[in-house]
C-alpha cells in the first residue's frame, strides 16, 4: 500500500457552512446578517443556498470571508401522497457554483421529471456538473428516503451526513448509514455537516439551527477559487464539534491524529470495523490502525464526550 497523506498538510482549516437559508427563501436573517453571525464564531465560508432561488452575494466577498453561491433544488413525491407534504418524500439538492461570473442573471433550475425517475434525475445532476455546479445529497432521513431512492444517484460530489436543523426538527439530523450505504453500492462522494439553518430562533435560543454541523476545509488561501478546488478534491472533513488534524497512511497504516475524543473509529465497506476507545476519566487524540488492503474504503469517525462527532471524507483504497 502506498503511503499517502489524506487531508492535505499544507495550508490552513478554514470553517465552513455549505447549507444555508436567508430571507430569499423561507430563512429570518439577511445575507449580511449570516455574513455577521458566522464571522463572530470564526466561520470564514457560507454558501448560500436559499429553496430554489440562486443567491450571489458579492458584495459580502473580502479577504476574510468567501460568500459561495447556490440553491437548493428540490424534488417531490407528490403523485402518491397528494396534498399532505408531511408524508411526501422529496429529494434535496445543493448546488453550489463553482464561479459566479459564468452564471450571471442566473435563475436556479429545477429537475423536470416526476418523483421516481431516477435516470432523469440522474440526468439532471450530470447536467448541473457540466454546467459548472458541484452538487450534494441533502438530509435522507428527514426526507423519508430509504436504500432505493439514494443509493444509485450519480453526479453527486457529497452528502449530508449531518443536518442540524434536521436534528432539531426530529432527531433526523445524522445519516451515517445512508452515507455508508451510498459508498457501498459504488459511488464515490464526500460527507459533509451542514446547518441548513432558517434561524427561526435566537442565537441563545436551545433550537438556534445555527453553528451545529460545519465543514472544515484545507486550504491554501482564502479565495473562491480555492475554496471550490477543495471541495471538488475532497480536501475537506465534516464535523459537529471535534476536529481532526492529520490523517495519513504510513507503512500499511492509518494514522489519525484529532482533538480529545472518546472513540476513534474507521469504518470500512463491509462490518469489518477499527477502533480505539479512551478509558473511563480519560480521553484518546491519536491512533494509528494497520490496513489490511482489504477494507474497500476507509473513513474515521471521531465521537467525543458528548456524541459529537468528526467524519473524514471516505478514501478508496483502490484509488489511492
Ligand atoms: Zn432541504
Ligand atoms: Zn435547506
């Protein structure tokens, strides 16, 4: 096995919120508003991503935050369950645009077909891509989605494996499995956290849906540019509060070095699991797990004292 450094050494973590709704859909805060709470908590990136509505914001771009454009399209089971969305599957899409000045007067476009139709949203997500958008699953388990509407979607460059405001809204916020299953039926896509805050509450209210699921991206320099590369390279990880430093493998073994944690784990494509536990009182940082060569993927996952966790992207062995 190759030796190969997995999140990139060089350069700089800059935090992220790549899902994000303002008062041009159905958010409470305006642009700079977002732009002003975010900055105050050490964010230096934020996609706006308002239901349908193409949000660029320049003037909120210096050299101290990337306003990144998008929206969020959106797909609906309507067919069987007319009239009552509460039971209506959808699907939830971000794309994020990977420069603006290709797309100006831009209106957000919507998948044609109906529900169901997964070549055509297939279609639709091919299309995005080569019309420069880079493109994630949102929060399956919110959208009442199982194995057969997610696991053979195509074109995606990531996921949802965290959503805070799902969580408030039902617990629906972590998608582990989803992730796990997507890897699994062959697709190659990163995992991110995200907010996918409206800020119906305060700052200070217990169901704020800002400031909980972030991504943490390696960058050079701040720049659109750079913020998009990485995105596009997977050079990246997500998380909901612990942070994860260096990830490395190094004579046939992972190496993993975070923040105190409680459990260190890498999950593989099949049950066959790596971990390290902190004693009782105690906390672990690093852990270093010999590779076999064959676990498909590798991915870590960090949880601490609180359930928090750090996810890294997933990393194909036979890739590397
Ligand atoms: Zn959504
Ligand atoms: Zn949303």
């Amino acid at each position: 096995m190759k030796n190969r450094v997995l999140l990139p050494r060089q350069g700089q973590f800059y935090k992220a919120n790549l899902h994000c709704h303002t008062i041009h859909s159905d958010g409470h805060w305006t642009p700079e508003q977002v732009k002003e709470e975010y900055q105050k908590r050490g964010y230096s990136i934020v996609a706006f991503t308002d239901h349908r509505h193409y949000g660029w914001h320049p003037q909120l771009m210096d050299d101290t935050f990337i306003p990144l454009a998008g929206f969020e399209a959106d797909m609906n089971d309507w067919f069987k369950k007319e009239g009552d969305f509460k039971h209506v599957k959808c699907y939830h899409l971000l794309l994020w645009d990977k420069d603006p000045a290709q797309h100006q007067g831009y209106t957000a476009q919507q998948p044609a077909r109906r529900y169901g139709d997964l070549h055509s949203l297939n279609e639709y997500l091919e299309t995005m891509q080569q019309q420069g958008f880079l493109t994630c699953y949102n929060h399956p388990y919110w959208s009442l989605q199982t194995y057969n509407d997610y696991a053979h979607l195509a074109h995606l460059n990531a996921m949802e494996i965290y959503n805070h405001g799902c969580e408030h809204d039902g617990l629906y916020g972590y998608a582990p499995q989803a992730y796990d299953e997507m890897l699994r039926s062959g697709l190659h896509l990163g995992c991110i956290a995200t907010d996918d805050n409206h800020n119906t509450y305060p700052t200070d209210h217990p169901l704020c849906d800002s400031f909980g699921g972030w991504v943490m991206l390696k960058l050079d320099t701040l720049s659109y540019p750079a913020v998009i590369e990485a995105l596009e390279k997977g050079n990246y990880y997500a998380s909901t509060g612990p942070e994860l430093y260096e990830l490395y493998i190094e004579d046939d073994a992972l190496h993993v070095r975070c923040s105190d944690v409680k459990k260190i784990y890498v999950m593989t494509d099949s049950r066959n699991c790596y971990y390290r536990h902190a004693m009782p009182g105690e906390t672990v940082n690093e852990a270093v797990f010999p590779l076999k060569g064959d676990e498909g993927y590798i991915r870590v996952d960090c949880e601490d004292e609180y359930r928090r966790h750090a996810y890294s992207n997933a990393y194909f062995l036979n890739t590397l």
